[in-house]
C-alpha cells in the first residue's frame, strides 16, 4: 500500500483533505520507488497511461479502498506524463489526464494582491477558465472560502459527487483551486464546500460569467475571451476625450424584461433588444440607456437588485456574448450604456454569497452590521480586502469586458449610514462613536479613484437620498468622488407640487424654488426613475391633478420644467407614453396607448424636448455652476408662475422659460428680461401638436424698453394654461 497513511486515506475517502494533492497524483516514496494515487468512485478499474513511451505503457492500479481509491507503486526514479484509463462496472471507459498532476495557475503574487485587496483583474483568475495546460485542455476553478475544511467542484462532468475533484489550499489566501482536464464550455457547475462543523454547502461561483436560467442556479463554464469582435472603438476614443459635465445627457432608464416582450409573452434576447431599443431611444432623442440590474438575480420580481450572480450577465435575455453584442450595437449608433450596480446587500439565497464557507465570510457576522432590516439581505463586509477586492474588481470588470460607459450605484444611502433604517440599539457606532460607516466611505471613495483612473471618461452616478456632503466632488477635495448624484430632493419636492390641486399651489411656490438653492452643490441628475411608478405610487400621469385634459396638460408642462431646470436627465420607460397604469415588471409597457392622440401627441412633446435641449448649450452646458442659471421671478405665487434664465458659455445664448402651474390663461404677462431683441418661442406644451388648447404667442415677441424685474427691457406675454414656454434670443 505503498507510504499511505491510513488518516491522510480516510480523508481523503471522507473527502475533507485541504490539500488532496499531498497524497493524490504522482509522488516519490523513495530514492528508487515513485507512486501514483487516484481517487474515482465510479470506476471499477483504473489503468494509467505512460505518454511519455511510444508505445504508451499501461499499468493497472490497485484499489486500497472500496470507495474508489486507487495506486500504484513503480520501481523508477523519474516522474512521467500520464493519463487515467478509467472502466466503470457496466464496461463504459474513458481517458482524462490526472486533475493531480498539475501545478497551480495563481501566482503566490495574485494571491499576495488578492488578499490586500488590489488584484484589480482577480475575475481573471478567480472563478472558471477554460485552458490549455501541457497539451491538456480543460479547465481551472478557484475560489476563496478561507474557513472551510474541504472545497470540490462538483458538476454534470462527474456526478456532482464532492469526493471526485477535491481541490487545494494555496498557503494561507484562503484560495482554493483545481485544473480539471476534459470540462469544456457548456458545462455546468457549483463548489461544494464542508464546513468545519460537517456541513454541505452548495455555491454558485461568485465569480461565473455565466448563470443557468432560474430557476436553475448553477454556473456554467463560459469563456469571454475572443468571444466578441467589437466595433465600437470610434466611441470609445471620443468618450476616453469627453467631458460629460458640459454635454447633454437624457437617460432613457429601461428594465430589459418588461420594455416590450414578444407575442407569445417571452423575453426578448439582448440582440433584439439592441435593435429595437436602438430604433426607439434615436428616434425620440435619448443619449444613454440606463439598464436597470443585468446582473444574475434569482426572482424576477427583485428587478434585479438581488444579485446572486455579480459577473454573470443574466441568462434571461441571453449569453455574456450576446450581451457584448448589445452594448456595442449601442455604441455603434452613439448610445451610451448606464449599468445599474448594486454593491450595497446581497439575498440570503442558499446558493448565493451569504455564509459562503459556513462563516459570515462577505458579509458582517453581527446582524446590527452583517444584515439589512428593510431588505432581508446581507451587507457586505467593505473593511475586509478580499471582499473590497471582490467588489472593485466587479466595477471594473463591467467597463473592462463589457465596455459598460458608466455605473449607477444603488442605495447609497444604505451604505453610508450605520444607523440607516435602524432604531435605537439595532446599530453598531464606528470607532469614533459616529453613525457613519467608515469602512463604506472608504471603499466606494476607491471605487470612483479606481474606475476613473483606469477608464477616464465614464461615469459613477450615485443614487444617494440624503444630505451627504461631497457627493459628487473629488476624492482629493474630500468629495466622494461621483461624477454625478441622483437629485432626490427635487423629485420629491416637484411631485409633491405637481401633485396638488392647482388651486392651492400658491401656498406651496417655495416646493418648486427649493431645488435652486442647492441645484449647485453637488453634479445632479434630475430623476424620474422606475421607483416614483411603483408600489402604489402611481404612474406619472396619475399622480397628476385633475381631469383626463389638465392630467396630460400638468404632465407637459412638468416636463417642460424639468427640462429647463438645471442638471441631466433621467426618465423611466412608460413615463415618456404617460402610461396610465403603474409599471409591472411582468408585462411589457402598454404600447397600444399610442394609438391615441393625448399619448402619443405626449411622446412628441418629448422628442422636442430631447431635440431642443440637445441643440441648446444654455440648457446642458453651465448645469453645475449657478453661471448657468438666473431667475427672473421666483415670487409670483399668487398666479403659481415662474420663470428664469438659462445660460451658455457664449453670453449671447440664452434661453428664458416661464411656466403657468394653473389652468388660467394669464395675458399680458409681463416679465423682465436681459436684452433687446427678438425672443423667439421655441416650445410651447400649450400648443395643439402636443394636445394642448393652442394658445401661445404666435411664434414668438420682441423686446419693449419698458423696465420690469430691476431689468431695462421686458416683453408682454401670453401664458397659456398650465404649460411650459421657451424663449431663444436672436439678436435684430
């Protein structure tokens, strides 16, 4: 029985060796005598293959345990390339080099940076990775479970049974790793892993770049590698140049399942989408796409913020490389793709992240900091490295493979805070006795450094609801580093307004103001996302006051305003048809309402809003310094108007907006303005191809020297009913 060790066997029997590669593969036992070990429950006889003879000697092992251990002692002092001839009991045989025989592919440098938490690129060697090693082709499994007593891979390729391809520890990085000759792309797979108590665990791989449809949960092997020709590189040179913070972003924000669905109620594939997404978003005058969470998620129901599979493109629509496809077929037409990223909690999904090894290994052990009381998630444990590395390098992993152009970060808030959602004695005080989570501040402070630093030219957006100063400024300025803030205040302020009847809108004037007292503290996106048409909000066009008329003509003209108001933009798929019922992940938008006037007269109005502030500078160019801004009257509650001045770099570019918030004409309006000359009416939400009554100013009016608002010229106007108006300067 050769040098066998009966507890190193019983180990290995029980399948709980932490280094099965001490006693399986092909040793020395002396100076004159090597031997070689195996472990197959399946077979009945194993032989093993000299590949290094011409006439590929075989030698029959011996089975040392009725389980399936299998050896064979040979008097030589040389080691030698071989492979298994294995025979099952009803006669089935096959070859396959010996998982045993191999060195390992992770550098004891990845591991050194892995465990620091800056090996960037670690979904490159973490996770499966089709291979060939010494002429055998295969594939190399790693993953990180530093608590448990034992790791296998186990998949359709050997039974999924634990004991067949146990893999080693490397040192103490907690990495556990295996090349297993003969898996090919395709197949499927999970870790199993003993915990120190005895327990069985089966994980989907962390770090899988491809999941099975749910309600399967297996990884599958997948190589992204070569997979996608891409043919983007135009765009990609000028976004590396772009300063987006001077152009004009309007985000059509679309949760890939239910935009629209085929006849038969199936999703859509990624390559369909592209193309019909690409049709709709040139059309109506979009720059970006904003796609709600694509990464791997369990329940349909979750819209995709709770991710089980953080590498895994879901399966849903398609593979990693059709959604390569997606992303570059955007590109292709100069659209730019928003990722909605969800770095905050993970779901306690059996086979997800959650007590990974048997211990609380991503996330905190103690549920006042490890676990989310509004969500039923865990957080993840952001002060240690390997989990910081795990999320980093997802962030850079979605620019990198999938040239992703920016990452909307989700719940932000959730992050920041300790104490978020959390009564009296249900949180734990940083050290400094403060509610903020210091670990969280710190990580996504690395987070906005690093993806900037390696792809200038995208953008982090930060959905974040509070007053946290420093959003959206540097790292260096002791910001955190955002491009950009989603502008809740705003949103919230504005609907709430919009959503009063108009009568008493006078009493509530500050509720429209507010916004531009902080409009410059922080790189805002004004918001009207999926969660402002959900759980009983109602969708846009019903939180409207009203009758069926003044619904359409108060949606308008908050479009209009929205539009004027300084910062980018962002609307949620349905909002731009005013679709009636609230948004449904399990259907598609209800397109059929454009068949009617008042929608799809609704969906024109956007288009030109798209248009006109896409060919304006004054309305995208100085939204982040109140160089852009001036108002002109802030104070006339009494008639619930409003009206102000957007700004250009070039002074003789400007563009005056004026809004009626009631359904009374008011003419003779008279407001200051800045110069003589004629001020052309460019939109007007009023007008008849919108569905509105058609009052207006007949194209526009020309300057009186008559002062007005501490301004020497004024012009006279026609307010038409609840409606948004624009006026461009020219010059006589």
């Amino acid at each position: 029985m050769g040098s066998m060790l009966n507890d190193e066997m019983l180990k290995i029997v029980k399948a709980e060796h932490h280094d099965p590669f001490s006693v399986l593969g092909i040793h020395k036992l002396n100076e004159k005598e090597i031997v070689i070990r195996t472990f197959h429950p399946f077979a009945e006889k194993i032989e093993i293959i000299n590949l290094d003879t011409k006439t590929k000697r075989k030698y029959k092992m011996e089975k040392i345990h009725p389980d399936g251990l299998f050896e064979k002692v040979l008097k030589r002092k040389t080691f030698f390339k071989y492979e298994f001839l294995y025979t099952d009991s009803i006669g089935n045989s096959w070859k396959s080099r010996d998982p045993y025989s191999f060195l390992p592919v992770l550098t004891d440098y990845d591991l050194y940076l892995f465990n620091e938490g800056n090996n960037h690129k670690i979904y490159e060697k973490l996770g499966a990775h089709p291979m060939e090693i010494d002429g055998a082709k295969g594939t190399y499994f790693a993953v990180w479970a530093p608590n448990a007593k034992r790791v296998s891979v186990v998949g359709n390729f050997n039974n999924w049974d634990g004991r067949v391809h146990q893999m080693r520890v490397l040192g103490s990085s907690g990495v556990w790793e295996i090349f297993i000759p003969l898996v090919q792309e395709g197949d499927i797979y999970k870790f199993e892993i003993k915990t120190q108590t005895g327990e069985l665990l089966l994980k989907a791989d962390p770090y899988a770049t491809y999941t099975e449809l749910r309600p399967k949960n297996a990884s599958i092997v997948y190589d992204l590698n070569n997979k996608h020709r891409w043919n983007d590189k135009k765009w990609m040179d000028k976004r590396r140049e772009t300063n987006w913070f001077e152009k004009p972003i309007s985000i059509y924000e679309v949760h890939l399942g239910s935009w629209k669905k085929k006849n038969n109620d199936e999703f859509l594939n990624y390559r369909e989408l592209a193309h019909q997404l690409v049709e709709y978003v040139k059309k109506h005058g979009y720059t970006h796409i904003e796609i709600m969470p694509v990464l791997e998620h369990p329940l349909d129901e979750s819209w995709g913020y709770q991710v089980t599979g953080y590498f895994s493109p879901t399966s849903r629509y398609g593979t990693p490389e059709d959604f390569m496809y997606f992303v570059d077929y955007m590109h292709q037409h100069n659209i730019g793709v928003i990722l909605d990223w969800v770095p905050g909690h993970f779901p306690k999904d059996a086979h997800g992240l959650g007590k990974f090894d048997g211990t609380a290994l991503y996330e905190h052990m103690d549920p006042r900091l490890g676990e989310h009381p509004d969500w039923g998630t865990y957080i993840f444990n952001y002060g240690r490295n390997e989990v910081k590395n795990f999320l980093i390098s997802n962030a850079l992993y979605w620019l990198d493979k999938f040239h992703i152009d920016g990452l909307r970060v989700d719940a932000v808030a959730s992050m920041l805070y300790l104490d978020f959602s959390r009564k009296e004695g249900e949180w734990i005080p940083n050290i400094y006795g403060g509610r903020e989570n210091l670990e969280a501040i710190e990580f996504l402070k690395y987070f906005n450094s690093i993806t900037h630093k390696y792809f200038p030219g995208i953008l982090t957006i930060a959905e974040e609801s509070t007053a946290w100063p420093g959003v959206s400024k540097p790292v260096d300025l002791g910001g955190l580093g955002f491009s950009m803030k989603w502008n809740m205040g705003w949103m919230n302020d504005s609907l709430r307004y919009m959503a009063r009847d108009p009568l008493f809108r006078k009493h509530h004037q500050n509720e429209l103001t507010f916004s531009l007292v902080y409009a410059f503290s922080e790189n805002y996106i004004l918001v009207l996302s999926h969660d402002e048409v959900v759980h009983g909000k109602g969708s846009m066009i019903n939180k409207m006051p009203g009758d069926y008329w003044q619904k359409f003509a108060n949606l308008r003209l908050f479009y209009s305003y929205m539009f004027a108001h300084p910062g980018k933009k962002l609307l949620f798929m349905g909002n731009d048809i005013a679709q009636f019922n609230e948004w449904n992940c399990k259907k598609a938008l209800d397109w059929n309402l454009l068949e009617f006037d008042s929608h799809k007269k609704m969906l024109k109005l956007i288009d030109d809003l798209n248009r006109l502030y896409k060919e304006n500078p004054e309305l995208y160019e100085v939204d982040y310094s109140p160089e852009g801004f001036e108002w002109i009257d802030y104070n006339d509650a009494e008639n619930s108007v409003i009206s102000f001045i957007r700004k250009g770099k070039n002074p003789d570019e400007f563009i005056v907006a004026v809004f009626n918030f009631t359904p009374v004409v008011r003419y003779d309006y008279r407001i200051g303005v800045p110069k003589p000359g004629f001020y052309k009416e460019i939109l007007n939400t009023d007008s008849e191809i919108y569905w509105g009554s058609n009052v207006g100013n007949q194209g526009g009016i020309y300057a009186e020297h008559i002062p007005f608002h501490g301004r020497e010229y004024s012009i006279n106007i026609t307010l038409p009913p609840l409606a948004g108006i624009y006026f461009k300067w020219k010059k006589q």
